[in-house]
C-alpha cells in the first residue's frame, strides 16, 4: 500500500516542491460567490469496502508536497504555459475549436491532476509509478486513461474533485488488496473531466450512465477539431448521476 512519498512520484527523483494541484490562477477565475463547491459530493472513497475512506473537502484546492523541484519547474510547467489559454477559456466558458493537439496536452495536464490528487490520501492510489513515468517521458498519458470532457452550463461553477479507487480483477486471480483502478472527477467554472483508468490488462473502465452521451472523449485521442462547447450540456443533476453511477461501479465490484 502507498505511503507518504519521499521521492518525486513523477521521477523518484529528491528535492520535494510544494505545489498547488490546481494552479492558483485557474482557481482565480472562478468567481467566489459563484463557486458551488457543494454540487460535488466532495469525498475520496478508495481502496475497496473494507478500507473505504470517506474524506470531505475539495482535494484539487490544496497544497501538496510529492513532486520535485525539477518536475515541477520542467515539464509540468511547459505544459501549464502550454495550455493557459485554452484552459482559461475552459473554465469560463468560451466558444473555442479544440484542435487536435490541445485536446493531448489537455488529456496530459487531466491525467497529470488526476495522478496528484490521487496521492492527497496515499492508500487510495491505483496509478503505478510506470504509468506516471510514462506520462514525463512522453508528455502524453498512456493509452489505457481514459479522458472525457464536458461542458457545465447549470447553476453557479464548479469547483473540486472526486477520487474512486479500487482493485478490479480478472477471473480466477485473487485479490492483492491493492487498488488498481481509479476515476477522478474535476470540476473547474464550466469545465468538467472524467479520468479512469484500469488495472487489468485489456479491461477498461466504462462509464454506462446515459450522461455519458453529453461528454466527449479527449483521450485516447480521436482526430479533427473539436467545437466548444458541445451542443449537450452537463447541469447540476446531471453530475449528481454521473458521480453516483462511479460511485455505484465502485461499490458493486
Ligand atoms: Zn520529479
């Protein structure tokens, strides 16, 4: 089971940062008095039924300690420079084309929080140290993420995250207690990502909530432009029922 990391979870390497999940400044957009924090069931559930943990407060908002100076300052800073505007518009909604090529650099930078926030509470991670490292040496996440966007448009904006984690196994194996398989949820002003991931080889994680038809899948990458926002749009209740569908998948393993 993960502990506290020491080393660099991107590189194992020392000389540990401290470091915003979310940026400041993207958080800055969104508007305190609009911000509905509360839409989001704000938990961490991981590491299966005996072990759950029920955590409440917003993960993405906080401040951690896991990430070197070098990682830190290098790739994840290029690809935040990278991605500013397009993620500014995001978040507050703009109409924007998504090219190709920002909606990889979107998946990386999804993929990248999603692999932050997991280590917020160690015992829930599913993510390997391979899939991480494969993220800093390819700048792009490995083909066995999945990454869906949607477009918010209810009341107030969004802001948090959700984090699921769990061990799914193929028949006949027996279970190692060791989550390998996790979905994070981060809401952000108008902007909402789903990123799963699963553990067992050839298995994938499937969202089967009727919702699913209003995101749009960034990753694994599909081609031509993307125009934003989508003409089906997320609101309140339809966020509620995506997160309780995960939740559900999780529970019923
Ligand atoms: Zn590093």
């Amino acid at each position: 089971m993960a502990r506290e990391p020491k080393t660099c979870i991107f590189c194992r390497g020392n000389g540990l940062t401290d470091e915003h999940v979310v940026p400041d400044w993207l958080k800055q957009l969104i508007p305190k008095n609009e911000r509905t924090g509360n839409l989001f069931i704000l938990t961490d559930h991981g590491a299966g039924r005996q072990s759950r943990q029920v955590r409440q407060g917003s993960p993405i908002t906080r401040q951690v300690h896991f990430v070197c100076g070098r990682c830190n300052t290098g790739w994840m800073s290029t690809l935040e420079d990278e991605l500013k505007p397009t993620l500014a518009n995001l978040v507050l909604g703009k109409t924007i084309t998504l090219s190709e090529w920002q909606r990889r650099r979107l998946s990386t930078w999804a993929v990248k929080t999603a692999m932050t926030s997991e280590y917020i509470h160690p015992p829930t991670v599913a993510i390997p140290f391979d899939m991480r490292e494969h993220l800093r040496l390819h700048r792009q996440p490995h083909e066995r993420f999945d990454v869906w966007i949607g477009f918010y448009n209810g009341k107030g904006r969004l802001l948090g995250s959700e984090h699921h984690s769990g061990e799914f196994s193929e028949p006949g194996t027996e279970p190692t207690g060791v989550p390998n398989t996790q979905a994070t949820t981060i809401g952000l002003g108008q902007i909402f990502f789903q990123i799963a991931y699963c553990g067992v080889p050839q298995a994938r994680f499937h969202l089967k909530n009727e919702k699913i038809s209003k995101m749009r899948r960034i990753w694994p990458p599909t081609e031509g432009e993307m125009m934003w926002p989508p003409f089906l749009v997320l609101d309140a209740d339809d966020i509620t029922i995506i997160l309780r569908g995960i939740h559900e998948a999780f529970e019923d393993k």
